[in-house]
C-alpha cells in the first residue's frame, strides 16, 4: 500500500464518519483551547510584573538597613545599631562600577499652592534619581548638584500633582509649600503610571536631607545603587559590604539585588503557568479518551473492512499504521482547531479587559499541539493493534 492510498483511505474515512470525526476533534480541541488561554493568562502575568519589577532597571542593589539573619528554622530581622546615612551613601559613589547612588527616604505630606491642597507622596532622593531610577523629566529640570546634607529648598512634581494643585498653568518657578516649608518648582517629570499600586506621577520628589528634616528621620529608608552592566555582581557587593563595615563596625545591612530578586519571582511564575497549563491539560486527557474510545468502536463497525484490506494483501503494519494515522489526524486537527479557538478566546478577553495582560507564547502552543498529536497516538495503539491482528478470514465473515 502506498503512502498515498494510506493518506486517501484515512481521509475518506473521516468524510464517511463525519460527526463521529467531529466529536472527536471537538474533545481534544477543548482541552488545547483550556491549555492555550490559560497559560495565556499565566505568560501574562508573568510578562506583567517581570516589566512592573524590572521598570527601573535590572542593575540596581537595594541596600537596607537591617541585617536579615537566619537562626535553624526561624528568619527574622535584627534592627540596625547604626542607620544609613548619606554619607553612607557619599562613600559608595567612591566604589568602583558604581554609576549611580540615591539615597532614598519618603513620607506623606500635604502640598498647598494658591489655596490648593493635596495630600501627595514626598520622595527624598538625590539629583541622581532619574539615572538610576530611568525616570524622565518632561518640563525644566532635576534636582541641582547640592551639599547633599544641606540642600536647598527645590521640589520636582509628577504630572498628577501638577494637573491637581496648578491646572493649566506653568509651575516652573513658583513656589510650592510641603509641610510648612516652600520648595521651588525645578522641573515636572514625565508620566510613569503606577508601580505595583504605587502612583509615581501622584508624588514630588525633593532633595534627601530636606526629606529626613521633613519627616523628623535620622536615617534612610535605603540606598539604591546602579553598577555597570558588564560588572560582576559578587564583585559590586564585596565592594558594598567592605566600606558599609568599615563604617558601621559589623554588616548591619541587608543587599536585595533586583537581578536575585527578578529570578527567584521569574521561577515562582514559572511554576504558577505551568501549573495552570496542567489544569487544561486534563482536558486533553479527557479528550484522549474519547479518541480511545472512538478508535475501538471503529475497529469493530469496521471489521469487515479490514478483512477485505488483509485480503487484498495489506500486511498488518499498514493496518496498524492506517488507524494510528486516522488518530493522529483526529488529534492534529483538533489541536489545531483548538489552538486557534484558545488563541482567539485570549485576544477576546484582552480586548473586553484592556486591564488583562493576556500573551501567547510559541512554546505553549507548540507544547499543546505536539501533546495533543501525542495524545492521539497513545489512544489510537491499542484500537490499532487490535485490527491489525484481525484474522482476514474471521473479519471477512462479518460482512
């Protein structure tokens, strides 16, 4: 029998059994269809707040104070005997592969302005801020190059505040007043959106030391560094740990690298789409089934069929591999169906909830696919086995 025929014989027996094909499809369909939007979602979300993490850049330590240590199998954090400082944070810019330092410490304030008020989040920061944070400024200028323990008095607005408290007119110049004090307007930063709920065009950004005045605080929040990109992580923190000991007596600092943490939170995903992507693919178990269920009750309606087939010469691997085909076909086209249908599903969905982050990763759709053709071949062996060692004789008396 030639490949040909084999093709030509399993597709007739497709247009012959058309509801039966159709139902069949249907079941491994669904299951790919479960498979394609739910890890959809999950490959979503996952890109989602990969992107939301890693906004302000991938190479970037946090510095806290604190040092988290762990005793058997309890962790707990031991307070600081020495906080953070900014001349902790001036040392560090000494440290080689170091690009930028920002100080960090924020608060809450109310901001007035003509007879205006609004309850705003108060970032203090260095001029550094934008380089290392990636942030931009729209309209006018950062913060200047001060004393960083004596700055003077300058506050930089996101774009809420400034729609807020000055309407349509320029700010640049005048003067806002946060918590008693007048700040001046250097600049307006350009709209970021929010971070993990955290609105950075509802805040100002002022300098550090007129921050921890502000806020009564004698130390920081955190410092944030960036290094170069080609420099050596482990590196980069020795140089860290060694000057912050030097000056506090022992390591009384914790190091949070977004790098650690962007790869342990990328394994968590992981794990949580993979997790939902084996939800759907008890679907495709369910539809394997049927397959299974189908190919056996088609060995029997069809046995004098294959006795006329053994009569005419087909040896039993060509029956075998003429009921595998019809399954795995089934199971192809099902899955492609399916494929197409959990696809559209997501779009949909995205389109309904802008809101939703919905994305279709090529290694899911060629994973669900390839299982359902797998799929297919395991539930059609046994149907196929069995009609291949049908005696011809036996099969032909059927009829």
């Amino acid at each position: 029998m030639y490949l040909r025929d084999l093709l030509r014989l399993t597709l007739s027996t497709f247009e012959s059994y058309r509801m039966r094909s159709l139902l069949t499809g249907l079941g491994i369909a669904i299951g790919v269809a479960a498979v394609i939007l739910l890890t959809s979602i999950g490959e979503g979300l996952h890109q989602f707040v990969l992107s939301e993490f890693s906004q302000f850049g991938t190479n970037i330590i946090g510095i806290h104070p604190g040092k988290t240590m762990t005793h058997g199998a309890a962790v707990g954090v031991i307070n600081s005997a020495r906080v953070l400082t900014i001349d902790d944070a001036e040392a560090l810019r000494r440290l080689p592969f170091v690009e930028h330092v920002v100080p960090v410490l924020q608060g809450n304030a109310e901001g007035r302005f003509a007879g205006r008020s609004r309850r705003t989040t108060v970032y203090g920061v260095s001029p550094d801020a934008p380089q290392g944070w990636h942030l931009k400024v729209q309209v006018g200028e950062f913060l200047p190059q001060d004393d960083p323990t004596s700055a003077r008095a300058f506050v930089v607005l996101g774009t809420k505040v400034r729609d807020e408290l000055y309407g349509s007119s320029n700010p640049l110049g005048s003067y806002l007043r946060i918590g008693g004090e007048r700040y001046r307007v250097a600049g307006i930063m350009e709209q970021k959106g929010q971070m993990l709920g955290f609105d950075l065009d509802d805040s100002v950004f002022i300098p550090t030391s007129r921050a921890m005045e502000l806020f009564n605080r004698e130390g920081l929040m955190e410092i944030d560094l960036t290094y170069q990109a080609t420099a050596a992580l482990d590196k980069v923190e020795e140089g860290i740990r060694r000057v912050l000991v030097a000056r506090h007596g022992s390591e009384d600092f914790t190091l949070i690298s977004q790098q650690q943490a962007l790869a342990v939170l990328s394994s968590v995903l992981d794990v949580i789409t993979f997790a939902v992507g084996a939800l759907g693919g008890i679907s495709l178990l369910v539809g394997g089934v049927g397959i299974l269920t189908i190919m056996t009750m088609a060995v029997s309606e069809r046995t004098s069929e294959i006795g006329l087939l053994r009569a005419l010469g087909a040896r039993q691997q060509q029956v075998l591999l003429l009921f595998l085909g019809e399954a795995m076909l089934l199971a192809a086209a099902g899955g492609l169906a399916g494929l197409l249908f959990g696809i559209g599903i997501a779009q949909a969905l995205h389109f309904a909830f802008p809101a939703l982050p919905v994305y279709t990763s090529p290694f899911f759709a060629v994973l669900a696919e390839s299982t359902a053709v797998g799929i297919g071949l395991v539930a059609g062996v046994m149907p196929a086995r069995r009609a291949a060692r049908l005696d011809p004789v036996e099969a032909l008396r059927t009829e």
